[in-house]
C-alpha cells in the first residue's frame, strides 16, 4: 500500500488459537508494529476470548504494540429475529466493549459486512 507518498509493506499472520500452539504463537509476534483482533459482537465466547486470552497474552510478549479492536456483526447485536432464531447469541454491550478498549489501550471499531455500519 502507499500512505502518503511511502510504500508500506503489510503482512497479516492469522495464529492458531489452540492450547497446542501456545509455545510457538509468542515467536510469530516479533517484529509486529501493529495487532489486530477482531471478535463477534453477538457472541460471548468471543468477547471472552479477546478478554482472557488474546490481550493479556499480547500485552505479555509485546506489551508496546498497539492493538486494534474489531467488533464484528453489529448489525446483529440488534437484530431481534436473529437473537430469536439463534438462542446461543448474546450481545456484547457497548459498555463491554469499552473495557476491552480500557484493556488494548487503543481503539475499537465495530462494523457490519451487511450494512456497511462504520
């Protein structure tokens, strides 16, 4: 990509989130500028993932690179038929979603494919 007349080289690395990969998860992590998380606002496993797991880890082994926050599927957190036709889901409140922010120390976007909500 070119940011203001500078070539920049983007790589996304999708780690494994499995109990077997939590030795050598942490070596993929060197050299990151930037970390990005994404989590399903209509799930709280998800959510719970983020919380517990991936930022305390993060901030563990690179406790200086920011960390970007996506909720996904907003237009679903309000949807009632979708709520309705799948019992499991339980929206993450804006208030949750701000202790994550609190937690990463950086932004959070939530958004939806479907909508185009920004």
């Amino acid at each position: 990509i070119e940011v203001v007349y500078n070539t920049v080289n983007l790589g996304f690395w999708d780690t494994a989130g499995q109990e077997d990969y939590n030795r050598l998860r942490p070596l993929s992590y060197r050299g990151a500028d930037v970390f990005l998380l994404a989590f399903s606002l209509t799930s709280r496993a998800s959510y719970e993932n983020i919380h517990k797991k991936w930022i305390p880890e993060l901030r563990h082994y690179a406790p200086n690179v920011p960390i970007f926050l996506v909720g996904t599927k907003l237009d679903q957190r309000e949807d009632k038929q979708y709520l309705i036709d799948h019992p499991g889901a339980a929206p993450i409140t804006t208030t949750q979603g701000e202790e994550l922010k609190k937690m990463a120390l950086i932004l959070i976007l939530q958004q939806s494919v479907l909508l185009k909500y920004k």
